[in-house]
DNA sequence: CTTAGGG
DNA sequence: CCCTAAG
C-alpha cells in the first residue's frame, strides 16, 4: 500500500547476545512481567497506524476496522488472560497490519518471550531502541514511576505511577481519569510513524474512553466518534490524577468541577464510569479520580460558619480529602485587583475607595476533555461548566489579605481595604450563590462597587466612653494610611459589569508566593486601648475562664473579636503586664491597665472562674 | 462549640 | 493570630 511508516522499517537484527539469553528464567520473567506493556505499545503503535490510515493514507476502511479489531482483540485478550502469551492475537494483528498497510511490522516478535526481550522488551539490555533512551529518562524510569504527562506532546510532568518495569521511554502516557494521552519518547518510535508527531493526538483519542462522550454533545466530525472506547484498558489502568490537568466534562452534564461539597468523589466516578465505560463490562475505574490535586484553600471553606473560625479547619490540607469543596471553588475570583487609586480622608465620608477588578480569575477549574475535541468545544465545555455552577447566581466575596471579610458590615477602613500599599492583597471572589451559609447580600445583579461605594467609608470610631462594651468595630488605624494618593480621584470608578459570564476571564490563577495565597491569616488588628480596657473590665466581671462571656459582654458588636482573641489578649495582656515597659511593643497600654489585669489574673486563677463572683476592683 | 495552651 | 486537643 502506501507509505505507512513501516516500509522504512527493517527488523533488526536479533543481538547474538540477547539469543543466549534464551531460556533463561529471569528473562522469561521479565517479559511476562512486561508484556502488558508490550500490548500497550502494540496497541499504540497499531493506534497510530490506525490513526495514519485514516487521515493520510486514507486506508480502506475494512482494513482500519479489521485492524482495530485486532487490537482490541489483543487488549481484550490481555484484559481476560492475564498472563497468559498473546501469540495469537499479536499475530493476528501483525498481519492485520499487514493486510493494511502491507507491511508487517514484526510484531510476531512479541510472541517470543525472548525475541521481545531482546527486539522488543524496552527493559532488555539489547534493546534495540536502547540506544534512543536517554539516561535521565532512563534514571527517571528504573526509578520506578516516572511517567510524563503528556498532553498534545507537551509533557506536563509529574511521576506518579508505579508500574513494574514499564518502559516509559518508548511510550509516554498518562491516563487523566478517563483520558489517556500516549506520545512516543523514541525517535524511532516517531519515525516509525512516519514522523508526525501530530499523530500523537488522534492515538491519545483511540485510548480515550471518553471518546464516545464526546461524540454525543460534540462535533461529530471529532476523532472520538470514529474510534470505540475498547482501548482504554489498552494502557493500563487509570492514573490517579496527582497534578493540575484539564479534567473531563465532555459532557455538560457530567462535569464537575470538582466534587461536592461532601466530597463525593465515587458519585462522580459513578458517573464518568457510566458515560465512558458502557460498552465495557468489568472494567471499573477504581483509582480514577480518587485524588485531585488541588488543596482545599482554608478560606474556601472557613467563611462559612458565620461564628466560628478558630477552628474549623479539620483536613483541610489532606490530598485525600474529600470535602473539597467545588462549589465554591468555583468561581473563586483572584484579587489581583489592584488599586488604582484610593483616597480616604478619615472624616469625609465622601471619599471614596476607588478600585478597579482587571479580571476575575477562576482557579482550579478542571476540565477534562479528549485532546481530539475541536477547539470550539472546549469553548463551550468551559461556558458550560462556568455557567452551570455559576447560573445559580453568585455571591461576592472579597478578600483582604487572603482572608475573606465576612462582616458586611464593617466599612473598608476597619477592613483595610482603603489601605493603599503595594502589597495589599484585595480579591474579588465569585461564589455559587448556592453554596453560600449566606450572610451576604450580595446578589447576581448589585454591582460590587457600586455596594461598596454606597457604604460609608467612615464610620466613625465609636467614642468608647462609657458605651465600651460596645462597638470595637470602629477600629483605629485612620491615620496612617488616608491621606495621599488623591491624584486619581478624577479617574471615576471603573464600572464592573455584571457579574456575569463575561466578567469571567479564565486566567491561571497565580498564586503569588507559591501557593496558598488563602491560608494567610486574618488581618491582624492590634488591640486598642479601649478594647484593653473593655476587656480588663469584662475580665474582672467575668472571670478568666468564660471567653465567651467575655464576648458577649463587651465585644458583641466586634465580630473580629473571637473569644479565642480574647483570650489570647488576654494572655498577652497579662504577660505584657509582667515584662519591663521596656520590652513592650505596640500602642502601650496604660500601666494602670495593667495593673488592672494582674490584679484580675491574681483574683481569678486563686479562685475559679466559674462563679459570678462580682469583683470589682 | 468552648476552653486552654502551645506555637 | 493560628492550631488543636479535650471536654
């Protein structure tokens, strides 16, 4: 037939020294050991030439279908017979092969446990592809695991399987769940593909089991419908997904950007299972999409619980967890924000924050789709999956500093958004409406600036006289910060759109400093002398042991104040008391404060906290 | 969720 | 402030 690549192929010869090796147990075992790869590689190679026969050689069609068949015959063979020789499948499939593109490639060889040892068996010392195996690939796989990813013959990365002497150097896979991608780490490998590397795309799709998903909602003229999903267990079983990588959502109904709320990771192997594997019984997908790269961000989740945050945080941080919550993350917005110009006057409540959102970033958004899918679809595989989670109406989030603010309330000042310095980290984050404990307003349709533009700048610090226990909210840190930055006040207020699709710029999410942006911790916010005060007073009421009390008493208004805070304060509070004013830091607190609390610290921890001993001073 | 303490 | 073991 035509040039299918093969006819440039000339069998090798067998080296003499592989042929002593005849026999030889170790051998036999190593190829025993390795001959499901040898299917694989099969299976690749025939994929390519199947993949050639379709789109250059234009190759009967019978002859592609026969050869398919045979290749899945043989996977299918390797699939039931485990450990059992493929001599009549493999040579099934070389002359399928031949019968195709009249050429056999000599895949009998693979029926010889020391042939393939020593022609084919990459592991072989005589490997006659040896040569092309470069030594760190070579490190990286008698290290055991290393297996690129591959993507559009762009390798990602990231060892992660461990497969028995697999020789990765002849054909480089991954499996992302459902999608396998394989590309040639051999040159000869290429060449015996006729040196198109193109080639690699349209092979992934063969061993692509979701394939036929595709098909359903997409182009038909995809790759993917041509060819059935019976290869998929061809390159072995799925990988678990340990790094970023572009998820499956094929269909609209069955993405996910990540799982529930509640983790539930097997319903969504349910379904992807469902949609990929009907046409193939007994294959489950056991590692499938067990574990996802991406970490709960502490935030993601901590805000939710409108009281408590101290300590909410149980497995945030375990690859394995299944809470990760996905709603959430989904349209979390990076606060890239930046400033463009901000002029705060403490008394005016005129002044403005003037902000401008470039862009809200969606991080971590997994899409997984055949590589095959046109470019058009993944457009709208991505429209999909946004607008499905975010169609339910968002919320917005801001976060000041990695920490999300929760009290709607506060005013920017007290928030430290009107803080302008460079490093001021404010974001914007979308969130599913849905997914939200819903302390915020914030609805699909309010303009984000134009709810904070509306709210006054300045509350005023609330004189502490005697209404102490009261409103700490009002913070001070006034000064410092408003006073410059006025050449921009002309520059109105940028308007954001609506919060909408179009608002959505899926960007990589940068993280600035390596990763976890969001596990900053809260803003600190340095106790003022009135709260010292108010504390030391609630304190000597209450006792050192009801915190939440305490909190209640004088810091109901301060949602900032937990009563870990206080209690925390109050440990400062009493170690500052004990150390020379020397070593003290920050706004000093009056000594007589001071005195106040050791006196208190005295009192209560001599006599139990629990009674409502009223022991004013 | 609260406390109590170490970090 | 954070993180957590305990209760």
């Amino acid at each position: 037939m035509m040039d299918c690549g093969f006819n440039d192929y000339q069998e090798p010869e067998v080296p003499r020294s592989c042929r002593s090796a005849r026999g030889r147990g170790p051998i036999k075992k190593r190829w025993e050991g390795n001959r499901k790869h040898s299917c694989e590689i099969l299976a690749s190679v025939a994929g390519k030439l199947l993949e050639k026969s379709d789109n250059s050689l234009h190759t009967d069609a019978s002859c592609g279908k026969n050869l398919h068949d045979a290749c899945d015959s043989v996977i299918s063979k390797q699939e039931v017979d485990e450990g059992q020789f493929l001599n009549e499948e493999l040579l099934e499939l070389g002359s399928s092969l031949e019968k195709a593109f009249g050429c056999n490639p000599g895949f009998q060889s693979f029926c010889d446990p020391d042939k393939f040892n020593s022609e084919i068996n990459p592991m072989s010392k005589d490997f006659r592809w040896s040569g092309l195996l470069n030594s760190n690939k070579k490190k990286a796989f008698d290290d055991s695991n290393f297996v690129p990813d591959v993507i559009g013959g762009k390798v990602l990365g990231v060892p992660e399987r461990k497969v028995e002497a697999e020789p990765t150097e002849l054909i480089n896979q991954s499996v992302k769940d459902k999608t396998i991608t394989v590309t040639c780490g051999s040159e000869d490998l290429m060449k015996l593909e006729g040196k198109q590397p193109e080639l690699v795309g349209p092979l992934c799709n063969i061993h692509t089991a979701s394939v036929r998903v595709v098909s359903r909602d997409d182009d038909e003229s995809s790759l993917g419908s041509a060819y059935p999903s019976t290869m998929v267990k061809a390159l072995g079983p799925p990988l678990d997904t340990g790094n970023k990588r572009i998820k499956k959502i094929s269909d609209s109904s069955h993405w996910r950007v990540a799982p529930d709320v509640d983790g539930n990771y097997s319903s969504t192997d349910g379904k992807v299972k469902e949609v990929c594997c009907e046409e193939r019984t007994g294959y489950t997908h056991e590692n499938t999409q067990k574990i996802y790269p991406f970490k709960k961000r502490k935030f993601f989740n901590q805000d939710f619980s409108t009281s408590n945050r101290g300590s909410n945080r149980d497995g945030a941080f375990d690859s394995s967890d299944k809470r990760i919550n996905g709603k959430q993350v989904t349209a979390a917005i990076g606060g890239s924000s930046s400033m463009t110009g901000q002029h705060v006057s403490p008394n005016s409540k005129e002044c403005n924050v003037k902000l401008s959102i470039k862009s809200f970033k969606v991080p971590e958004l997994f899409i997984d789709i055949p590589m095959t899918a046109t470019v058009g679809s993944l457009k709208r595989t991505v429209m999909d999956a946004v607008t499905s989670i975010l169609g339910e109406g968002l919320h917005v989030g801001i976060l000041v500093q990695g920490k999300k603010v929760k009290d709607d309330n506060k005013t920017l000042v007290q928030t430290g958004i009107s803080q302008y310095n460079k490093h001021s980290n404010l974001g914007f984050i979308l969130e599913p409406k849905h997914s939200q404990t819903a302390t915020s307003p914030f609805t699909k349709n309010e303009s984000l600036l134009s709810r904070i533009k509306s709210q006054g700048l300045t509350r005023h610090s609330v004189s502490l006289g005697g209404s102490v226990e009261n409103d700490f909210n009002a913070t001070p840190a006034l000064g410092d910060t408003l006073s410059n930055n006025t050449n921009n006040e002309s520059k109105a207020l940028i308007p954001v759109p609506r919060i909408s699709m179009e608002a959505l710029a899926v960007v990589p999410f940068h993280r600035k400093s390596g990763h976890h942006e969001y596990l900053k911790r809260r803003i600190r916010r340095p106790f003022s002398v009135s709260e010292v005060e108010a504390l030391v007073r609630a304190v000597e009421k209450l006792g050192t042991g009801r915190w939440r009390d305490v909190k209640f008493h004088a810091f109901d208004n301060a949602k900032h104040r937990t009563y870990v805070d206080l209690k925390d304060k109050w440990k400062t509070l009493v170690h500052t008391a004990r150390i020379s004013p020397q070593q003290r830091r920050g706004e000093p607190v009056p000594q007589e404060l001071l005195d106040r609390v050791l006196a208190a610290q005295a009192y209560w921890s001599y006599r139990q906290p629990k009674q409502e001993a009223k022991v004013t001073v």
